[in-house]
C-alpha cells in the first residue's frame, strides 16, 4: 500500500516528516535527501535535524517560527526532494577482528543461521552498509540492509556492559556500540577505530547517510 | 576561582542552555530539567542567555564563597541561607569571600538553580558546557560534583551595585503545584493507541514514579492499551515526548534523553508546562495531561519567555 508522506507536530517545538513507515535503503536515501535540502536552505528559525530510517524530525524555534510557519516551508521542500540529487555518499571503511573474546556471538550465530564461521565473515564483510540513522547513543550507527542469511534475534537478556567498538547484528541491521553501553545485540567483532570522541576536531567517525565495509583485519 | 562545595547531599551538575546542533549523531540536549527556572537564574544576575549554573536535586549542597560575588537561586523546593540569614528564591543576593551559601532540600519541588554573575566557566565539549552523564563528558570533568571542587566563575556584565537585590515577581513566574494540569500536544501516533486509552490519558491522575532521573520521568496510573503494534521503527524524539511501551506506562523524556526512539508516543508535554512537570514530586504530586493546540501551546510559551522581562528591585 502506497505510503502519503505526512507532516505532523512533535509537541510545539519540532515537527516530524513521516515518508514511510519502513526500513528500506531508498526510503532512508530520501530522507538524507530532504535533510540535506533544509540543511543547505538555511531556514532562519531551524535549529537542527535528525534523520531515522522513514522520517525527519525537523527542531525548531518557536520565538522565531510559528507551527503554521515551518510546515509550509517543509511541505515545499517535500515536493522538491524528487529533483533533488542526492550526494554521492562517503565511504568509510571499518577494520574488524571477527569472533574472539570481544565477538562471543559469532559461533552461536554461525550455528543459528546454519552457517560455518567463515561464512559469516565472509557474508558481513562482503556488502557496503548504509548508514540509516544514528541514535541509542552518541556516535552509534544503524546500518543496514544486511543479508537474510544472518537476520538473527535480539538477545532475550541484554549484557550489562558492551565495550566500545564492538560490531554487532540483530534483524536485518548491524551496529557498532560507540561507547561502553548495555546491549541487546549479538556480538561478532570488534573494531579498533574511535566512533566518538568529544574532545576532538571530528568527533564522530560516521555521520547518517555514510556507506560503510567492513574489512578483516585479523 | 569563585565557589567551592564544601557539603553535599544532593545531585548537582553544571548546566547551560543544552548541547544543540548534535542530535542526529545521538548527542542527547541535556541542560536544565526546568528550563524557565534557568532562565530566570541567568537573568537575574545579568548573564547571557546560555551561561553555565548549577542544577542540584534530591539533596542539600553547601558552597563557600572565595570571593565577592552575586548569585540568585530560583527552582521550587529549596531553602536558602546566605551566610546567617534565611532568603527567598527567585531574588539575587550580593554574597561576600568567606560566606557560606547552604541550599537545603524541602519537601516541595525537586530542582534548584543558582546562578552568579558571569556565569560558571567548564570547557565547552561540543559546543555547550552541560553535563551528559551517561556519556561522562561535559559540566565538570563529565560528572556531578563532590565536596571539595571548586568553581570559577567569568566575569560579572555589570557592577554588583546593578545586580543584587532583583526579584522575578511570583506573577511571572510558572503555577508550580503539586497537583498540576500539563497541557499536551496529542499524536503523532495516537491511532497505536484504543479510544478508551486516549480518553483514560486525558482524564486520569498520573504519579511521577521514584525510578525517574534525567532521561525521564515514568508515569505511573491507569494503564494505556495498544490496538496493535507495541513498536514502532524508531524516530527522532524530543523533550517532553511520552513514550508508551508494552507496559502501558507512559514515560516521560526529559533533558538527558535518547535522541531517537522506538515507542509509540501518544503525546508530547508542552514547552511553557515542561517546567511543571519537572518539579513534580514522585509518589507525591498528581498530574493530569490535557489537550491542546500546537498554536495555543506556543502562545503560551512566547507569553511566559517574555515574563522574564519582569524583573525588578527587591523590596
């Protein structure tokens, strides 16, 4: 069924643009699409953006624009994202040591998916990720699509301590936990790279709408 | 150097305005829980709109003065003593090196903030100076404070002579009530919710529960139903939003919350009630949410900001 895009109130200070109610990769290019458009436009009054997988929530200032203000600015936005041609997306390239210590999931998902070790490896590492959205905490990315073969459940009980840098799956997604964190996901890996570091020029390694690979490095 | 804690019982952070321009790498705002109360403190003592105060909660603090200066502390459920002498709050004070400075915790309210002039100086982490604790990073050193740190302060805007002894009047002020109305702006996914749940949201008594904090306050009462989906695929989040998860308990988000979230939210509080809200307190007060339009809530917000002009000299 065809999804109408809506333009809703979050309260009296942000408002949200719904473009779907799914998490597909065209979808999300969309709304990094719409999000670059109000980024470059400049509108006096727009304090930020956050994009997620179907929508983007739109802060703003309501001493300078009224309700009525932002959606019309944002509904003729909306009509432009389809000519808008969207950036071609950055690469970062993420090294990983698979399995060890700091993945201890990877054989139980190697077994759930009926795989061997390897093979989970080689079907993680082989695809380019898109980054959908950040949140949970600073700095961590939701990427997806991943494969099929490797959709696995959420853990029934979440660990109480992840370390930083640790790469781990659940669904159809996978994630990097950015700093040390509870968390419900199963861990493969775990990377060297610094996904966040607030006392540096570039405090975040990824922004949402990057392409990610990961890389063996073991 | 300016003040130094020398007692401590409560939860104190230093807060400015928030961290803003980092949402969508999952930077949550943090910054005041009652932001009215911050903003008069601020303009009390004649600082800039974002300068850096103490939050404190849930506990006494007790701070020396090093040097002269002037502070105010606004907020709701604080006694004030300045030296030998008990003061009211929302009035800024002229306080001498060597005075002892004593906020000490009533049974009303729940957050207080001091202010001095020119503001509390901690180094800015992407761009604000508030204090994240999940994260450790920002305010001072990432944490709240201990007996024996010491805070310095920038320099006053005017002369001490032109900042002491001001009071915001209480009509300009927020209705702080232990049983208050908070008006709320409903979706956007009221339709995850039975009629029966709407209307149970909007006529029933909500308690603050004691497993709240600064990512949010839970709600606890008559418990709302889903029609259908539990979840939702997650989505930008705001201060104020109410979350509803499988419990049926709504919560709250407040200053230190996730930037996104995966709940169906069947409201969101308004800006100029947020302040209400924030000092209810838990197992004592009683809430009831009522609806409202986004135009009324922003009148309402603009008419209360523009209370802060109303300061004057103390009686």
């Amino acid at each position: 069924m065809h999804f109408k895009p809506r333009i809703v109130a979050l309260g009296d200070s942000s408002i949200l643009i719904q473009l779907d109610e799914e998490i597909d990769p065209a979808i999300n290019q969309r709304v990094h699409a719409l999000a670059n458009l109000i980024a470059n436009s400049a509108i006096n009054g727009v304090i930020e953006t956050v994009p997620a997988y179907a929508t983007l929530l739109v802060h703003y200032d309501v001493l300078i624009l009224s309700f009525t203000q932002i959606k019309n600015i944002l509904r003729e936005k909306l009509t432009h994202i389809q000519e808008n041609e969207s950036r071609k997306p950055r690469l970062v390239e993420v090294p990983v040591r698979y399995g060890g210590e700091l993945g201890p999931d990877l054989e139980s998902v190697a077994s759930h998916c009926g795989l061997r070790v390897e093979d989970v490896i080689r079907i993680h590492s082989e695809k380019k990720y898109t980054v959908y959205m950040m949140g949970f905490t600073p700095g961590y990315p939701y990427m997806g699509k991943l494969d099929d073969k490797l959709i696995m459940p959420r853990l029934e009980t979440p660990r109480t301590r992840v370390p930083a840098g640790t790469i781990a799956i659940a669904g159809s997604q996978t994630g990097i936990y950015s700093i040390e964190s509870p968390g419900g996901w199963n861990l493969i890996g775990w990377t060297p790279l610094k996904l966040f570091d607030p006392n540096s020029d570039s405090p975040f390694l990824f922004a949402p709408g990057d392409e990610v690979k990961f890389v063996v490095d073991q | 150097m300016s003040l130094e804690v020398v007692e401590l019982s409560g939860l104190a952070t230093i807060q400015d305005s928030g961290r803003i321009g980092w949402r969508k790498f999952g930077v949550p705002v943090s910054g005041p829980m009652d932001t009215f109360a911050f903003h008069a403190a601020n303009k009390l003592v004649g600082n800039d709109a974002n300068c850096a105060v103490i939050e404190i909660g849930l506990g006494d603090i007790t701070l020396r003065a090093l040097r002269d200066c002037v502070i105010t502390v606004t907020g709701v459920g604080y006694g004030v003593s300045i030296y030998v002498w008990d003061f009211p709050l929302w009035s800024s004070y002229y306080v001498r090196a060597g005075w002892t400075i004593r906020l000490n915790k009533l049974d009303s309210g729940m957050w207080a903030y001091l202010a001095i002039s020119g503001g509390f100086q901690a180094p800015l982490i992407l761009g604000s100076c508030s204090t994240y604790l999940r994260g450790h990073f920002g305010g001072f050193d990432g944490r709240q404070l201990q007996v024996g740190d010491v805070l310095r302060a920038g320099t006053p805007s005017r002369h001490p002579n032109e900042l002491a002894a001001r009071t915001l009047p209480e009509s300009a002020r927020p209705v702080y009530s232990n049983n208050p109305i908070v008006d709320v702006i409903m979706g956007p996914q009221e339709k995850y919710f039975t009629d029966e749940s709407i209307a149970t949201f909007k006529s029933q008594e909500y308690s603050v529960s004691t497993t709240s904090d600064r990512m949010g306050y839970r709600m606890e009462g008559a418990a709302l139903k889903h029609r259908n989906k539990v979840e939702l695929i997650s989505e930008g989040m705001t201060m104020g939003a109410i979350q509803v998860p499988a419990s049926g308990q709504p919560i709250v988000m407040m200053a230190d919350s996730p930037t996104t979230g995966g709940y169906p939210k069947i409201g969101t509080v308004v800006s100029a009630d947020l302040p209400l809200l924030a000092q209810c307190v838990p197992g004592r007060s009683k809430i009831r949410f009522r609806e409202t339009t986004v135009a009324k809530a922003q009148r309402k917000y603009r008419a209360l900001m523009g209370g802060l002009e109303k300061i004057v000299e103390s009686d």
